[in-house]
C-alpha cells in the first residue's frame, strides 16, 4: 500500500483509568481479569467479541484439552474452577460421563458464555463487549494508554498494569515490542473451522467406532483414496456434548495468518466451505450422521499460531524434553507437543513427556523485553516454536492468565508499575494460595510456611 491518507488531530475521550486493563476475553484473558478483580485491583476486561470465551466459544473448539499429567492435575486454580462448574451446569446425562473427567472435557459454548458473564459480574469485573483495541501509545518503554473502537467511538483507557491476553500480543505489538512468527521460513500452523452438528445418532456411531475405532482414520482414508474428501490428515476430533449433538476440529486451512485480516477473512471463506464439504462427506459415509444438521460454524476460524513475543527468558524444547523448572515459576505445562503441518506436504511434529511429568512456565517468559508495564499471557509468551506448540492450549491459557492478573493486582496494590519489580516469592505464594499449581517443591515451601505462620 503506497497510497495514506492523513487523519486530522483529535481529541480522544478517556473512558476508563483503572488498575489493570486485561485485553482479550479468551481463557487467559478470562483469568487475568478475575484473578486481579479477586485481589482487590479495578479492572477493565476489552473483548471484540459480544462474549468470553475465546476459541472455545468464537471458534467451537469442541473440547478442553488435558488438564492433567495422566496422574493429576497440573492447571488447577481459576481454570480448573471453571471447568468444573461448566461440567455442573451441563445436562445431568453429561455430569455422569464426565463426573471425574479432566482431560479433553467437551464444550458447551452457550453453557460457558452464561457462566463467564456470571463469574465477571460476581467478581465486580468491568467489560466492554464489541471493541476492539487499535493501537497503544507509548513512551519510554512505558504503554500510557491504550486506544480503542466501538460503536460509540473512538477511545483511550488508562491503567497501571497492561495484561495483554489478545492471542497476537497487541498491545506489546502496538507498544514497539520484538516478536518471532512461526518457523525459519516464516510457516504456521494450519488454521481450523470447528463446527457443531446436531440430530446426530450416538448409540449408532459408537457401535461403528468399536469396529473402526472413534477417529474415523478408517473412512477418511478410505474417502481420501476415492477423491472424496478433500482433506489432509487422516484424523477428526469428536467431542459430544449429548446423545445428538456434536463438535468437531477436523479439517485445515493452510496458510493462514491469523494476526492479519486479510488472513482471517480467507480462513473464514475456505474454512466455511471445508466444513460444509465434510459435513455432506459425513451424512453420507458415517452410521448415525445420515439425518445429521450442521448447526453452527465458528464465528472464526481457529487459529494456532501468530506472534510470540521476545521475552526476558524464552521457554525452549530444551526446557520442555527435560522438564526443568525455573525459580521464578507461575504455572506447569504437561501438554505434549502439538504442531500440525504447515503445508498439506509436511508432517506433524508431536513429542510427549511421560506420565506425571511437566514443566516449568516463568513469569518472566511473560514480560516482553523493553516494556515496563505489560505482561503477556496466551499462546503468544516467549517460546521457542517447538514450545509455542505445547504451552499455546486453553488450559495453560487459563494458568498464565491467572498468574498474570494477580501480579498485576499485587504490583497496583504496592504502587509499583514496573512489571520486573515484584518479588516472586510474594505472586508465588500466592498463586498457591488461589489453588493454582506451581509443583511439588514450591508448594511444599509455600505450605510450609503458612504451617508455620
């Protein structure tokens, strides 16, 4: 584009100064604004959606990934709260197959959407629903506000501690951060358009997948070699939220660059009309899908991979094979590495760490390097691409927001604003305080201490 024009200078109300602006309303973001409104902070929570949720409600992802290391918990504290009292509002038919569940956990995205509303309210959060953060002013290393849009206007919020949970790291990007994207040549990972289908016959498919097992690995290849359905991987994820109704993460886009519009916009295109060709291919091929609707597309495609900042401290593949843990901890990860083909040629990148293994996340993997007074939470923290693949997930999500939003609250509440500034032990002790789980030998610390208080 070599064309611009010049917008005139104007005044820019400011609609808001408090102590913690959290941008994004995805599980991160989700956790960031109840963690700091718990610890007595004001906060603004900015969302562009009419909703929370993130990709689990924006983009139907059709279930929670594990929360656990196959022996216990490893994301506790506001997310592992979530999820259970998702799992009680939820058809009592549901509450039985998944009571003691805790790992790929499928969504209802309505159920979440009422249950967040309900959790922010409670927690005195502030939201503004359909707006969308442009940019950030900045000086000296020092976001002073941030600019917005919605149907009222144009606007500033001010506040003493940025927690940028935007999936992309807007606000650091606005505020002259460094970031990496994707791999050496510059690839990502795929996008994905999950859907939701109803007037399903479960009973019906489930006597299929005791035959050809629950991936419909059998009859996509089948299909594949037939040139009947035009997708790549030879896998679809089906999580059921009752007897009829399903959603499904199953297909890809390539190519996609989700921090771009123009990238979303494609994605939403041929990310639709994939759908609508698997859906037919599904009717047509799998027992108990033959009367089946496609009910619901997500509002966006998902995506798995954009920016990742460049922090005080990258998280490596290093640090994830050998499970190291560093002294300034705020949440585990067990989650194994995840990264799908960045062209229908390539293959799948997928490493696993042993049962009731995990590694460390540290707080300082979330403070891009040159800003003073944003912290990053989300899949956008300071990975290697290797890491990105295992720590971008909605449960791990939901343990950085929290870390996040309460060292925000607990630096405003102490008058500080630099980022770098809190005493660790202090957001540790913390953290453990809330339920959230930092390990063994931290929680046994920080419990001991309390013994002995």
């Amino acid at each position: 584009m070599d064309k611009h024009m010049v917008i005139p200078a104007m005044p820019i109300p400011v609609y808001d100064e408090v102590d913690v602006l959290v941008a994004g309303g995805g599980p991160a973001g989700i956790a960031a604004a109840l963690a700091a409104a718990r610890n007595g902070a004001s906060v603004l929570l900015i969302e562009q959606r009419g909703y929370l949720g993130g990709m689990a409600t924006v983009s139907q992802v059709p279930a929670w990934c594990p929360y656990t290391d196959h022996e216990k918990p490893v994301i506790r504290g506001i997310g592992l709260e979530i999820l259970n009292d998702m799992k009680s509002r939820m058809e009592p038919e549901f509450q039985q197959w998944w009571k003691d569940k805790l790992d790929w956990v499928p969504i209802d995205a309505e159920v979440l959407k009422k249950l967040l509303d309900d959790k922010m309210k409670e927690a005195g959060v502030r939201i503004l629903y359909h707006t969308f953060i442009s940019n950030a002013l900045h000086q000296d290393g020092k976001v002073e506000a941030v600019i917005f849009h919605n149907k009222s206007g144009t606007f500033a919020a001010k506040a003493g501690i940025y927690v940028d949970c935007s999936s992309d790291a807007d606000i650091a990007y606005h505020a002259g951060g460094q970031f990496e994207q994707g791999g050496d040549e510059g690839e990502l990972q795929p996008g994905t358009m999950c859907f939701v289908m109803s007037n399903l016959d479960r009973e019906k498919y489930m006597a299929y997948c005791e035959e050809f097992g629950p991936s419909l690995k059998h009859a996509i290849n089948e299909a594949k070699s037939k040139g009947a359905l035009n997708v790549v991987r030879d896998w679809a994820g089906i999580s059921w939220v009752n007897h009829h109704t399903a959603g499904f993460n199953f297909g890809h886009i390539f190519g996609i660059d989700g921090s771009k519009a123009e990238g979303l916009t494609r994605g939403a295109i041929e990310g639709r009309a994939l759908v609508h060709h698997i859906a037919d291919w599904l009717k047509q091929t799998i027992p108990g899908f033959e009367e089946g609707y496609l009910a619901l597309t997500g509002e966006q495609i998902g995506i798995r991979e954009t920016r990742r900042i460049i922090g005080d401290v990258t998280v490596t593949a290093d640090d994830f094979m050998n499970r190291r843990s560093f002294p300034d901890d705020i949440a585990r990860n067990a989650y194994f590495i995840d990264i799908h083909m960045a062209k229908p040629t390539s293959g799948m990148t997928i490493a696993h760490l042993p049962p009731g293994e995990s590694h460390g996340i540290p707080y300082r993997a979330l403070l891009p390097i040159g800003i003073d007074n944003v912290i990053v939470a989300g899949r956008s923290i300071s990975t290697d691409r290797a890491t990105q693949g295992s720590t971008r997930v909605m449960p791990n999500c939901f343990a950085m927001g929290e870390a996040a939003g309460t060292a925000g609250a607990l630096l405003v509440k102490q008058g500080m604003s630099g980022t770098r500034s809190i005493p660790i032990d202090q957001l540790q002790q913390q953290l453990v305080r809330q339920g959230a789980w930092l390990g063994e030998d931290i929680h046994a610390k920080y419990e001991k201490e309390e013994s002995n208080r």
